[in-house]
C-alpha cells in the first residue's frame, strides 16, 4: 500500500484551479515548475506560481539591492506593522517588496512581479 501525504500549499492551489490532481504527490517545486512551463509564464507575469520558499529566496535578493540584509537561515513573514528582525525570523511588509521589485528592475533592467511574492508568503 502506498500512503501519500497531501501537502496544503499543493491542495490550496488544485482548489483554486492552478494545479491539476495529478500534482498530488509530487514537490511544490516540481509542481511549480510544471505550472510555469505549461503556461509559459515567467518572472514578471502576473500568474507567475513560486513556492514559499522560493519566494522567500527570491525576496531575499531583492531586498538586499535596496540594502535589506536577511541572513539565509531566517524566514520572511509579511506584516502590516513595522518590519524588522525578530527572533527567528524577518518582518517585512509587502511594499518593500514592491519597492525592491521596482529597485531591482531600475539595476538589472529584470522585470519581477512582486505580486507572486507576495501572495506565496507567509504573514505574521
């Protein structure tokens, strides 16, 4: 007997239409790459699907462009209050990555939706 453990993250998005059944089973990075590639979608689309953790990654680039530091072992929470370190983790609110976003953009000349970032992690 195979046992599978339904994964929330994975669930919540076969709900809300964005997954198949099919990804059952697999990891949220293989379903999320799975999603992008069939969809064509990238960084800077608006349906663009991350993973809490890779927006996480991703968050913590862009927010050392504009000078953020946040050390790798510490997880990114949003908030609606002030930001900053606390215990184990890192406050910051969704306009800072907004800011970052556009910061990044203006260096790089990349294009990264902040809004998938957003919507993939956690708040406080």
């Amino acid at each position: 007997m195979t046992t599978i453990l339904c994964d929330p993250w994975i669930e919540r998005h076969i709900g809300a239409g964005r997954l198949s059944p099919g990804a059952r089973g697999m990891s949220r990075e293989a379903a999320a790459e799975q999603y992008n590639s069939a969809n064509g979608l990238v960084s800077s689309d608006e349906d663009y699907l991350y993973t809490p953790g890779q927006a996480a990654d991703v968050a913590r680039e862009l927010l050392a462009d504009i000078g953020i530091e946040i050390t790798e072992g510490s997880r990114i929470l949003l908030t609606d209050m002030t930001g900053g370190p606390r215990c184990w983790s890192h406050l910051v609110e969704p306009s800072q990555i907004e800011y970052a976003a556009e910061q990044h953009r203006l260096i790089t000349g990349e294009t990264i939706n902040p809004d998938p970032i957003v919507e993939a992690l956690p708040w406080a």
